[in-house]
C-alpha cells in the first residue's frame, strides 16, 4: 500500500488496483500500483502530464487492459471484461455530446439505449437537469449552452443511468478559471448528494485539494503518495510531491544542513516562514536563518519575497498584505523564522 492510504475491507471498496502495470512496448505508464478506493469517496488522481494517471482512469473503465495485475470494482476482477459491461461512465473534458440532439435527448440517451419508454426517459431526464441546475434548459441544443453549462450536461448524462462509479477525466480544463472555480463546488455537492464514488483525474493541484477526500500523486507510473488533501499538504512524503502539490521550498546540500542541521532535503512552505528585521528575538520553538532579500512580487493579496541565504541556496516567503507588517527592500537583510514543526524532512 502507498503511505497515507485508508484501510478498507472488501465491502467497503469501490475500486482495487492489484499490482496493475499497463506498458506499451518499453513504455512503462503504470508500474506495478496497488490502491484501494472506497464506496462513497470522492478521489482525485494528480500528477503531471505521462504520470500514469489517465492510463489508470482508462484501465478501470475498460478503454484499456493490464499489462499485469488485476482491477476489481467491487469485489469483481475487470480484467477482460468490456466497458459495457462495467458499473461505471465517464465524464469528459470535450463533453462529447451530440450537438443535433436538445439537452433533455443528451441526457435521456443511456436510457434510450436501454429501451427505457419515451415519457420514463423524459422524466428521469428534466430531474436530472434540475439537480444539476439546468431546469428548463432541456429544449436547448448543446451549442445554445455555455461551457459551464454543457459540462453539467455531461454530468447529467453520466448519472442518470445510476453507475456505482463515476469518472472524470480532466471535466474542468476547458473552462476559465473562474467557472472552473464555481464547478468545483457544485461538483462536490452534487458527488455528497448523489452518493456514489467519484474518480477524478487532474493536473491542477487546486482542483485535487478543494475537492478530495483523498488524493493520489503520480509520478513516472507510480504513486508517490496517497493521503487527504490536508495531509499531503501539510506532511509530504518526497521531494516530488512537496514541489508539485502547492508551492514549497526545496533545500539541499548546504543549505539544508545549515537548516536542519542534518543532511538530505527538506523543505518549508512560503507562507510558514515570519519575515523579521535582524536580530529580532524569535519564539523558542522556532528555527532561524538569515539572508537578503533579492526580489519583491506584490501578488494582491500577498507579497512574495525572495531571500538568498547566507547559507547558500534561496527561499521563497509569502506574507499576507495586512494593514502592518514588515516590509523590507530589495537588497535589504532580514531574519527568516518559522515553527520548528513545518520543516519537513523528505526522502527522494
């Protein structure tokens, strides 16, 4: 199991990787990954492009086969078994509706296909739309719609045939940030309505973070580490998921010693570190290193600062634009400190 994952049992678990490996050729996209993924849970699937996490997406919907290993959704090995066939649908990024048909045929289509009668399909259909906030909008033709809007269409059309796993594959990406925003929320309020198990993957580590009860980070076909949000955040396991999900300072060499007083990485997020003028006093449960700020960002709501260190190496400080607080020049020195207990000390 990777670090941070829940335990399960059998009745519990939605989804199973069992030492699952899909390569092509030399090409090792998933290698040799072990998860579980319980009933009920909104999970996220993070990483860069080529980590492997779109391939796993694919694996348990059938779109693609194990090279090795086994995928069990609910308690049932998938390894052969067609998409058709498998308790799941998928949500898109491209949505992937068809634009001759209205809104409400979009949506009722997974019914049509089961020969669901006309007026069942209707009904089952506008309840669908409401729930997604699209009442009244079932006459309308998917270019008609905005992204926003067609993106809850294809959430309607994936839940409507009540499959025990959902999965979202990058569904936010084509929308501006601002909407994106707003669809997080409502895609988790509709995942707790709804109750069933949402898999969704992302490269956006704000996505993963607002919206999961747990996380897994893929690096190269691996799972780097798997925890909820706050969790990872706060205790990264390595080097890999400190520098990926939010931003952090990454020290080695010198720099880490002269920290930590040990050698290998560590790492401290921006906005843990206090900006003070030298010599200041500083609590005792903190640890302190001084340096000269290099470069000033104004960001709106925060300032980021760039202090090289005497040590070697440079940090990154973010401090909160309050009405009063220290702000230094360029070129000034200044004291950095932080409670001794958001040092992280990481492998890899």
């Amino acid at each position: 199991m990777s670090k941070g994952d829940a335990a399960a049992t059998p009745q519990s678990t939605a989804v199973s990787f069992r030492d699952v490996s899909r390569h092509y050729g030399s090409v090792k996209a998933v290698d040799r990954v072990s998860f579980d993924i319980l009933d009920g849970e909104f999970f996220a699937m993070l990483g860069p492009s080529g980590s492997g996490k779109t391939t796993s997406l694919r694996l348990i919907a059938g779109f693609e086969q194990p090279t090795s290993g086994s995928v069990i959704i609910h308690g049932k090995d998938m390894n052969g078994v067609p998409p058709y066939d498998r308790d799941v649908n998928t949500v898109f990024q491209d949505y992937a509706l068809f634009p001759h048909m209205n809104v409400v045929d979009n949506v009722a289509y997974g019914l049509m296909i089961r020969k669901v009668p006309a007026a069942e399909r209707r009904r089952q259909a506008e309840e669908m739309l409401e729930m997604v906030a699209l009442g009244g909008f079932g006459q309308r033709k998917p270019s008609q719609l905005s992204g926003g809007q067609r993106q809850r269409v294809a959430l309607a059309r994936a839940l409507i045939n009540h499959p025990s796993v959902l999965l979202l594959d990058e569904p936010l990406g084509a929308l501006d940030l601002k909407l994106r925003e707003q669809m997080q929320v409502e895609l988790k309020a509709i995942q707790r309505r709804v109750g069933i198990t949402f898999i969704y993957v992302t490269h956006d580590q704000g996505e993963a973070l607002s919206m999961s009860d747990r996380v897994a980070v893929f690096n190269q076909g691996h799972i780097e580490q798997m925890a909820r949000p706050h969790e990872l955040y706060e205790n990264p396991a390595t080097a890999f998921v400190a520098g990926f999900v939010g931003v952090s300072n990454l020290l080695q060499g010198a720099a880490a010693r002269a920290i930590s007083g040990q050698d290998g990485a560590c790492s401290i997020r921006p906005e843990k570190i206090y900006l003070a003028t030298p010599g200041s006093a500083v609590p005792a449960n903190a640890m302190s290193v001084a340096g000269r700020v290099t470069t000033i960002l104004y960001l709106g709501a925060n300032t980021r600062y760039d202090v090289a260190l005497e040590s070697g190496g440079e940090v990154t400080v973010a401090v909160q634009n309050r009405e009063s607080h220290f702000e230094p020049a360029e070129g000034e020195q200044v004291l950095l400190w932080w409670e001794a207990r958001h040092l992280m000390r990481l492998a890899g």
